[in-house]
C-alpha cells in the first residue's frame, strides 16, 4: 500500500477544486445512470461478473456524491465509496445514509491485500497527471485477489494523443482507449470487454469503458 506523509500538489488541487463545486455537482441530473444507456449497460456488466465470482465487496473510488455507489448497492453488491473531497462525502452520507462513504486516495487505501471482490473508477482517474497512473494500478492490483474485476470510465481522445483539458473543475486528461489498456494489462490486468460511446446532448467529448479482470485463478 503506498504511503505518503505530504499527499501530491495535484490531490490536494483536486481536492479543493471539488469541494468548492460540491453542492452544484451533486445538484446535477444523472439521467444516464436511472434508464437503459450504454453507460448503465458497463455497470450492470461489471455487477454481473462480480456477483458470478461471489459478490464480496466492491468499491467506487472516486465516488464524489455517490450515485454510482448506490447503483452498485441497487444491483445486488455490498459496495461503499471512496472520495477525495470531504465535501463530496458529506453530500454522499446524506443522500445515502445506508452506504458507507470515506474520504481518502484511490493510489493508498487503508485496506488489507485482496479486500475487495471489484472496484469502480468512474471518470475518477482523469485527474491524474499520466506519470502518476501506474502507482493507481498498482494499488487497484493490491487491493483485488486474482479474478477480481475493475471497471473504468474516461473521457476518450477520439484518435489524438493523451490529452489535457479544461474539465471545469480542474485539469483532467482525455485517454487514448488503447493506451489506457495497455496501462492495465502491464499492471497485470486481462481486458474483457470495452465501450466506446458518442458525446450526449451537453456532452463535449466520447466516453471510454474498459471491463478488466486481475490475471490469476
């Protein structure tokens, strides 16, 4: 597990950035997620395959006010949440008072090896400065035994390079599918399945789903 006594410039940036939006972010309607859609479909997938391996414990790490915990939790799974943002987490406890919600780091949990069955990073590791991603796979790898399953939401790059850009909350990056797959599979992650989807009406950029399953028995 990685230890850091002076988190990052970057994760306290983060942080802060989210905090001070909290309240207008929870505010905003999350239709994608209550009907049929694509997005909800790679949800529904991951909650499938983890209930199929004995639905242990999964967890959204990134998970800002909570709605996607809460679907995991309506699909059947004993899933918490994870977030930087104290503010986001209080917002999450009180929508949802029968989930647990933390605030800590996705890259170093307080968690034994093997703790979970699943984790969700859903448009959570976009913040994170590229050089910096591998210690985050490392960790999703720690926390998983071999067979467990992780789902990751993005922004995609539609055929340009690995991408900056103005997320209005704070810097956040655009991923090439591929080379965010590749990222995992050296971490020691088996690809099953991916999505790539369309911008939405009031959406800026195609959206990136990658299923993966820790190598291992």
């Amino acid at each position: 597990m990685a230890t850091s006594s002076t988190p990052p410039a970057y994760l306290t940036d983060t942080a802060d950035a989210y905090d001070a939006i909290a309240t207008v972010y929870a505010g905003m309607a999350r239709d994608d997620l209550h009907g049929p859609s694509l997005d909800r479909s790679m949800i529904t997938a991951f909650a499938d395959h983890v209930r199929a391996d004995g639905a242990g414990t999964v967890a959204e790490l990134g998970c800002g006010p909570g709605p996607v915990t809460a679907l995991l939790r309506d699909l059947g799974l004993d899933a918490f949440g994870v977030d930087l943002s104290p503010v986001m987490i209080d917002l999450a406890r009180e929508a949802y008072p029968d989930i647990r919600f933390e605030v800590g780091s996705m890259d170093a949990l307080d968690l034994p090896d093997a703790a979970l069955s699943g984790i969700v990073s859903w448009y959570s590791v976009i913040h994170t400065p590229p050089q910096e991603l591998p210690p985050y796979f490392a960790e999703f790898h720690r926390l998983l035994p071999p067979g467990g399953h992780i789902l990751l939401a993005f922004f995609e790059s539609e055929g340009a390079p690995l991408t900056p850009f103005d997320h209005k909350v704070t810097t956040a990056y655009r991923w090439p599918i591929d080379a965010l797959a590749s990222l995992a599979r050296e971490a020691g992650f088996t690809e099953l399945g991916r999505m790539l989807r369309e911008p939405g009406e009031g959406e800026r950029f195609r959206r990136g789903h990658l299923l993966m399953r820790k190598e291992g028995s």
